[in-house]
C-alpha cells in the first residue's frame, strides 16, 4: 500500500502542483484506509486528541477564523507538507469550512483567488464553501500579505 493519498480516495482534492489533500467532515467516520500524518481542524472548539499531529484553527461554525495571519500560517504549513505527508482539512460536516480552508489553499497553490472556490466545488465536492462571507474570505485570501 502507498504510503500516500490517491486521487481516488474519499475526500482527496488534487490541486494544481499535483499535491492531495484530504477534506473530510468530523461528525462522519473516518474513512478506511490510510489515516493522516498531518491535520488541521477548523472548530469553534478544541477538537479531542488524535494519534497524529494535528493543528487546531479556532474557526466557528459557518462563520470564519478567528485569527486570519495563524489561519494563514497554518494552511501554508498544510500546504507544504502535502509534499511529503498525508495532509487532511476537517471541520464538522466537512463542506463549509473545510471547503474555504481547500479554496485557499488553492490560492496559494496558484489558482487565481476569483476562480477558487469554483477549482474546489469541482475538485472537492459542489457545495464546498458555504456562506457568501466565507466566499469573501476566498477572494480577499489572495491579496492578503499576511
């Protein structure tokens, strides 16, 4: 077995580079297969601890994170160690928060801002990115130094 994501595997959006990454929602079961090496989880809350490194972004429900310059660092730092590492993006359902997280993502992989959340809905799943304030937090994503 490979010690990587596939393409084909639940969840798994490949971005421009060619580097996956998982999205998943939190309240489902974890898939089969592979688990991570790496997560970021995006809760209004602490999440309960996992058997692999994980970073915890304070990101409520529906709204979005509570600290723009760490959500940043911290999806830069995802996005990085995709090269090597099995990476997952997970919020509750999955879809919202995670799908802005994976548009951004997008961002800093070299798909232009205006075109993200459109590149993830069709590479992760069609109702990636919720709100039109998460939408918003996309298109500003890309012409944030922060």
């Amino acid at each position: 077995m490979s010690d990587k994501w596939s393409s084909a595997d639940a969840g798994v959006m490949r971005l421009p580079s060619g580097l996956l990454v998982r999205g998943r929602g939190l309240r489902h079961p974890l898939p089969a297969g592979l688990t991570p090496s790496f997560a970021v989880y995006l809760l209004g809350k602490e999440p309960p601890p996992v058997a692999w490194e994980a970073r915890w972004l304070r990101w409520p429900d529906f709204r979005l994170p509570q600290d723009r310059r760490q959500a940043r660092n911290v999806l830069r730092e995802a996005l990085e160690r995709a090269a090597d590492e099995r990476v997952e993006i997970a919020c509750g359902g999955g879809r919202g928060r995670t799908g802005t997280a994976l548009a951004c993502m997008a961002v800093l992989d070299g798909v232009p801002a205006d075109e993200a959340v459109a590149y993830t809905r069709r590479h992760y799943h069609p109702r990636a990115v919720e709100t039109p304030w998460q939408k918003r937090f996309v298109l500003r994503f890309g012409d944030d130094d922060t």
